[in-house]
C-alpha cells in the first residue's frame, strides 16, 4: 500500500509538471567551431562558481544515499570547468525520510516560502560565471535555492541552470531563475535523471561534457 501511495505520488510530480518549455536559448549551439574556442578561451580566464543544493538520506527507488544526485553533477561540472563551488544549505535540514520531505516541499511551494540558508556566500562579485545546480522540486527550483537567488546580485552575470529529476526534466526552471535575477543572463539548461548519477555515471559523465563544449568549455 506504502509502495503504491509513493508511485501514485511520483506519478502525480511528473503530471504536474509536463509541458513547461525552455525560455532561454544557448546562442553558442549554432557557432563554427573556431568561435566556441574562442569563448573557452575567454571563459578560461574568468572565474566560475557552480552553486548547488542537494539533499541526502532516503531517496525514491534508492534507499539511502550519502551524496546527493545533484551533488555528484556539480562536483562533475567543477572539475571539468575548474570552477569554485558554494553549496546552499538549509538553515534546518529537510527529513532524511522521503516523504516527509516532499510534505514540507510541498508546503513551502504552495505558500512560496523562502526558507533560510545556514550560509550566504561572501565571494559572489569575483565570479562571471554561475552554474546553479538544484533537484526538481514538485516542478519548481527549491525555495530554499529561491532565497539563495533573491539573497544575492546576479547583475551582469551568465547563469548556467542544470537539474537532477525523476522525470520532469528542468520543467520551466529557467524562467523561474531568469524572473528571480533580471539582469542576468540565463543560457538554457541541462537536465539529468537523478538516480543516473548513482547508478549510471558514465552516462551522466558523458551528457555533462556534450552540454559543456556546446556551451564552449
Ligand atoms: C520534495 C521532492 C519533490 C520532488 N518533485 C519532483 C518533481 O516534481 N518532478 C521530478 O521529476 N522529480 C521530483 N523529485 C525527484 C528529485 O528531483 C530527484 O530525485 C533529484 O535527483 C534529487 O536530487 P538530490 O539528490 O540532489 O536532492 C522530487 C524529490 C523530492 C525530495
């Protein structure tokens, strides 16, 4: 009964969710070749930060998980792109426990909460370049990643969105982060299927490296 509550739930997530579209468009998909050089060069000499939340403890269909999927992505992203990474951190942590969690993630959606972070970064200036990593949560960036957004000067900036999901792909995230930061610029983003970064890393390995050199790194 248990199991059939939870399938009914996820189900539910990934309905709720269909048919939101990409808002944002990479202009560097389309270029020759010797412009994308161009553009890792110049993004080599820029610093780059890849921020992220992600949760640990019990995951659907895998038990408990002592990395979060998302934290595997960014760490991925980091290294390929020599970028400085900050992690959000809720001031009180979400239930390991599955379901519970997705009751207080619901909540906070319907009354658009934001949830205090533990830490605010004191660097944000320095950085040209912000990947923002987050799982799909009932169809929506986490509030908590929300706060972390409005929290801080995104002005003049590139963001560079990327997901972890169960199905629902980035599901319209990227409007939601180009209305939180104005005056950024967000390129379209790319979306994982959460348990792959457990269980399938080559494949993630494989679709993060195809995502970064179309966008020039
Ligand atoms: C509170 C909550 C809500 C979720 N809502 C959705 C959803 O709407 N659509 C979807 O595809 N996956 C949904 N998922 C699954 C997560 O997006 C997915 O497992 C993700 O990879 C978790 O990343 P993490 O380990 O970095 O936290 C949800 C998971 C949780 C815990």
């Amino acid at each position: 009964m248990k199991y059939v509550k939870k399938l009914f739930l996820l189900l539910l997530m990934i309905l709720t969710v269909s048919g939101c579209g990409v808002v944002s468009q990479d202009k560097t998909s389309s270029e020759p070749a010797e412009v994308k050089a161009s553009v890792a060069n110049q993004s080599a000499d820029k610093k780059i930060l890849v921020v992220y939340f992600s949760r640990t403890g019990e995951e659907y269909g895998l038990g408990n998980i002592t990395k979060g999927n998302t934290a595997i992505v960014a760490e991925y992203i980091a290294k390929k792109t020599g970028a400085d990474m900050f992690e959000i951190k809720p001031a009180t942590p979400y239930p390991d426990a599955y379901e519970p969690c997705t009751e207080i993630a619901k909540q906070e959606l319907e009354s658009n909460a934001r949830p205090a972070f533990a830490a605010n970064i004191d660097n944000l200036a320095q950085y040209d370049t912000i990947f923002i990593g987050y799982p799909i949560w009932w169809g929506a960036v986490p509030r908590v990643v929300m706060t972390f957004l409005e929290a801080n000067d995104f002005n003049g900036k590139t963001i560079i969105p990327f997901c972890t999901h169960g199905g629902s792909g980035l599901a319209g995230t990227e409007r939601e982060i180009s209305d939180a930061c104005l005056n950024a610029k967000v390129l379209s983003g790319l979306a994982i299927v959460g348990k792959s970064a457990q269980n399938d890393f080559p494949d993630v390995q494989k679709n993060v490296d195809a995502w970064l050199n179309q966008l020039g790194y």
